[in-house]
C-alpha cells in the first residue's frame, strides 16, 4: 500500500480542507483521506473540484512533468495553467502547475471542470 499523503482538498462548495490521502479510486470516483481524529472517510468525485499535493519542502525534487500546456477553467471561475495528459473519458487526471513552488500536482476532477484550453506553442 502507498505512503499517505499530505494534501488539500477543494471542494466545489468553496470548502478547504487539510487531510492525508489514503487512496483514490478513480473507478468509484472516491478519495478515502484520513482526518485528524484518525478515522478514515469517502469523499464523492462529485463533491471535490480538485486534490492539490503542496510542496513538501522547496528542496525536495519535483517529479518530473510531460504532456500538453492547458488552462483548466472550473465552474466557480477559478483557471489554473499546467501540463498534463487530458482525457476526457477519465474520471479526472493530474496537472503540474506551471508555478510548481506551492503544489507539486494537482488532482483534477473531470467533472468540475467548466472548460479546457490547449495553449497554443
């Protein structure tokens, strides 16, 4: 089983929460996370715009980043300009910001998202 994960979760309500992350099951479209209290909990696709994965410390190395230059656009309004490989039959897909110095990657949630861009080279 894979290490836990410190991340932040942004719901589409606005909501912000610090949690690890246990594991995601894009086929059941949950994230199970670990609270502070211990326990463990599901949290719907459908309630989550993205999970973001901060920076660990400004040293650490960053996995490296391939695929297409997009601007992904959410519903609330909120862009955020990254690479990534973008399938649209997912359940969501991992972006690396372009300013990488708050958040290694990104899990975005397909269906939060309003509209995606290619960048032009």
């Amino acid at each position: 089983m894979p290490a836990e994960s410190d991340v932040v979760l942004r719901y589409r309500d606005g909501r912000t929460e610090r949690a690890k992350l246990v594991q995601t099951d894009a086929e059941r479209e949950v994230c199970t996370v670990r609270h502070d209290g211990g326990e463990n909990s599901d949290i719907p696709f459908a309630q989550l715009k993205a999970v973001f994965y901060p920076r660990q410390s400004p040293d650490a190395p960053l996995e490296a980043a391939d695929g297409s230059t997009i601007a992904v656009e959410f519903a609330d309004g909120e862009v955020i300009r990254g690479i990534a490989h973008y399938n649209p039959e997912r359940n969501g897909f991992f972006l690396f910001p372009l300013d990488r110095s708050k958040n290694d990657r990104i899990f975005v949630v397909n269906s939060a998202i309003l509209s995606i861009e290619v960048e032009k080279l």
